[in-house]
C-alpha cells in the first residue's frame, strides 16, 4: 500500500529518489519513530519527534516545485535534479502503461533511466522494482 502511495508521487514528478528506495526510507523512518516513543516513558518523550522525522524523510524523498532563480532561469544544479526525477517520474508511469517496445527496448529504456536518475541524485542508487529482471554479471577471471 505504501509504495502504490509514493509511486504516484513519483508519477507526479515528485519523487527524488526510485519508489522502492523511497518506500523503504518511509517505512524505516515510521518504525524507528513508532519504537522509539513506545521505548521512551511518557514523561519523557519529545512530542516533536515524529513531524520533525517526517519534515526530514520528505527531504530526503520529494523535491519541491521548481522555482525560477534571479534571472529568471532554473539554476544548473537544480538541472541535473530535474532530469533525475522526471527520470524517476517515467520509470514509474512505463511499468503501468501497455508498451510498444519489446522487451529488450524496455530494458534498454530502464537502464538509461536508472542511470539518469543516479546521475542528478548522487544520494541514493536506484534500485530495481521487485519483480525487475537482474542484468547477468560476468564472472569470468582474468588469469
């Protein structure tokens, strides 16, 4: 239910990370919140601990709407982070869309993506959907 909820972020062009990365941040981020205040006697507990991790998980997974600088143009580093979420955002809306591209062409077509989207967000690999075929490794040595 959580990753249905931030792939639409995601196909929103929200996201600045994969859905799967970003899924298991929220989910990570909500544990360690709900078990640390249950740990911690009530007297004791700091009431701004949940808003302030969720105002930090949202950082680290959403971009906000993009703003034009001083001169009226988005700055070049802020370039590199567009790329990398409309990446993210398409990555998203093809693995629900009927496609016209073969199988191989779809592979292709991620595998640029993913790099796109690792290029603008240096933070965080992407990671493959559950389900997403693995590319094959070499394991052959060299002598």
């Amino acid at each position: 239910m959580l990753q249905g909820l931030v792939a639409r972020v995601a196909k929103a062009g929200r996201l600045r990370v994969d859905v799967v990365h970003a899924t298991v941040l929220i989910h990570a981020a909500g544990t360690g919140v709900t078990l640390t205040l249950a740990a911690t006697p009530p007297e004791e507990r700091d009431a701004r601990l949940s808003e302030t991790m969720r105002e930090a998980i949202l950082n680290a997974v959403t971009v906000p709407t993009f703003a034009k600088g001083p001169s009226g143009r988005a700055d070049a580093a802020k370039a590199s982070e567009r790329v990398a979420v409309h990446a993210v955002s398409l990555r998203a809306l093809l693995t629900e869309a009927p496609s016209v591209l073969s199988s191989a062409e779809r592979q292709l077509l991620s595998d640029w993506l993913d790099r796109l989207a690792v290029a603008g967000s240096p933070r965080a690999p992407m990671r493959r959907s559950p389900g997403a075929p693995r590319r094959a490794h070499s394991t052959r040595r060299s002598k």
